[in-house]
C-alpha cells in the first residue's frame, strides 16, 4: 500500500473518532467560592468571560464535555500533521 494510501486511511480514522464524540463544550469547570466551594462552567467569548453555575450534578458532565472538546483539538492537531505530509508527497511527484 502507498504511503499517501496509508495516511488517508490515518485521516478518515480520525473522522470516525470526530463523529463519535459526543458532545463538547470549550471551557473549564472551576471552583468558585469562599468557605463552599461551588462548581461552575467558564468560557471567554467575544473577549468576556461567561460563568454559569453548573452544582454537583452537572459539573461531571460538563467536565465530560470539556474532555471532549480537548481530545477534538487533539485530533484536529494530528490531522493537520497527516495533511502537511500528503501536501509534501503531493509536491515531490
């Protein structure tokens, strides 16, 4: 099998692991609070922070989400690679 056959195989597995993810959310859960500590989600948009309080319950899900979203730039990141090196064979025929 040719190399670039190799590498778009590499890419479209990645695009399986994208569609299966679930969903995602760029933030991070934080503790806010003096004495009680209180979970909450916040996100910088449009150059300002947006809090929500998130409680027990739905901070796991959340952090859920924000793994998600992390392990999303991770694979774009791969796929970025595996695309600099399809241009590069592309170039050196």
């Amino acid at each position: 099998m040719s190399e670039a056959k190799e590498i778009k195989g590499k890419i479209s597995n990645l695009q399986k692991e994208i569609r299966n993810l679930g969903p995602l959310m760029r933030g991070s859960v934080t503790l806010m609070g003096k004495k009680n500590k209180q979970p909450y989600f916040s996100v910088g948009i449009q150059k300002k922070t947006k809090v929500i309080y998130l409680g027990d319950k739905r901070a796991e899900k959340a952090n859920e989400f924000v793994a998600n979203y992390k392990k999303l730039l991770e694979i774009v990141d791969e796929m970025t690679l595996l695309n600099m090196e399809l241009f590069k064979l592309e170039s050196s025929k």
